[in-house]
C-alpha cells in the first residue's frame, strides 16, 4: 500500500524494516 513511497524514503533499505524503524515518518507518506 506504500511500497513504492517506502523505496523513495529508503531506496537502500526494505520496505518492511523502515515501517518499524521510523513509523511515524511513514504515515504521513502513506497519507
């Protein structure tokens, strides 16, 4: 549902790691 806006922020990490790593920096991508 964000994986595309999830490789953007973090282009060198998974997009399941970054989720758990900074989720509060995600949602708002995701909104």
């Amino acid at each position: 549902m964000g994986d595309k806006g999830t490789q953007q922020f973090i282009p060198g990490t998974a997009p399941s790691a970054p989720f758990v790593l900074k989720p509060s920096e995600f949602p708002l991508a995701a909104l």
